[in-house]
C-alpha cells in the first residue's frame, strides 16, 4: 500500500498544469503474533532498552515522540509502585491517562533489573549519549527496522507501527473499533479505519468466523 504526501506543481503546456504526485509506502502494523513475540526475543537479546521500548510501545500506543520523552517518574509512583501514565500528548495537546498492562509492566521491571540506578528524572529510553536525553525518533526507526528485517517481518515497519500494531490486534482481538478510535485520539471512525490496515485476508477471516 502506498500513500501520497505531497503534490507539486512542476511545469505548465498552455492552460494545462502537470502535477507530480511523489508516493511513499505506507507503514504497516505487524500482524504476525508469532512474528511480534520473535522480534521481542531478537531486541531482549541485543539491548534490554531496546527491547522494552518496543514492548511498552505495541502494549500503550503513544506516538513516539510522547513515548520516547517518557521518564521514570510518568510509570513510577514515589514508592516506585506502577502507577497510571497521566500525559498531555505532544502533537494534540490531548490529556491521556494509560493504565499499564502486564507486558508493558514486566517489560519495564526487566529495564530497571538492567540499570545500577535511576532517578525519576531520567528517561526511560536513555541515550547513551549526553547526561540525560532519550534516543532519537531516528535511533528508533533503526532499531525497529533491523529488527524487523532480522526476523523476517514482511510489513514496511516504522515508528508509528508500534502504535498501529496495538489498533490493528485491539480490532483483531473484538474491541469495539470506537473504542479503539477514542483510545488513540482519532477525530472520527474512518481515520481509525485506515489505521488499522486492514486487508482481504482479515476480511476473508470474518467470512468464515461469522456463520448466521
């Protein structure tokens, strides 16, 4: 699948102006169960940080700047208890409040068994670089795609597929694609429905699960 990200105006033969439409391959969620639990033992084996920002990102579905610029003290409570993630997103100024689940939950225990020590102060996924800066958006990616391509992911995997895996097995799963919708702060039903890429395998799915 691919999608436009932009039209432009490159040249004119009388009244007619010719546009050039650039294409880009749109990123996919990963739909392969087998394959997502594959790519969590790769990134566990290579880098513990790795691992879990993977893990907490297919498991809360934030974009990833807010989940990159999560710290210690968004999952910690002072008596370093989990606790509700109460954040105001980056790119709609929307309040989120994300209770963390058992993935995400053991994910996080296993990155803190890692580390000497923390502060609440620190993020999560922490470069290695500088005192106290979280990894680029662009560190991410790589880490994503050569995972992805290590264990043979057929889709085109991004940094937003981590969030469009969560949609993608929340519908997959039965939830209410409403509820899915409110979850990741859509404005309507058929942005959601883009988003969870679905395809004629997952319609043919319904045809033989739905017997009247």
């Amino acid at each position: 699948m691919y999608v436009i990200i932009g039209i432009r105006k490159t040249w004119h033969i009388g009244n007619i102006f010719v546009k050039k439409v650039i294409f880009v391959r749109a990123v996919e969620p990963i739909r392969d169960r087998k394959k997502i639990n594959t790519m969590k033992n790769y990134l566990r084996g290579k880098n513990i940080r790795d691992y879990a920002m993977f893990v907490i990102g297919i498991n809360i579905a934030l974009r990833i700047s807010d989940l990159l610029n999560l710290t210690w003290g968004n999952v910690l409570s002072e008596k370093e208890n989990f606790k509700v993630v109460e954040i105001k997103e980056g790119k709609t100024g929307k309040k989120r409040n994300i209770k963390l689940n058992k993935s995400a939950r053991k994910a996080l225990e296993e990155l803190l068994e890692s580390l000497g020590s923390y502060d609440m102060d620190d993020y999560i996924f922490k470069s290695r670089q500088g005192n106290n800066s979280p990894i680029t958006r662009q560190q991410a990616l790589n880490i994503l795609k050569e995972a992805a391509k290590a264990v043979g992911v057929k889709e085109n995997v991004g940094t937003h597929s981590l969030r469009k895996t969560w949609g993608y097995h929340a519908w997959k799963a039965g939830f209410n694609p409403a509820l899915i919708m409110e979850t990741l702060n859509h404005s309507n039903l058929s942005i959601t429905k883009r988003y969870l890429g679905i395809r004629q395998d997952d319609i043919n799915d319904l045809y033989n699960s739905l017997n009247i």
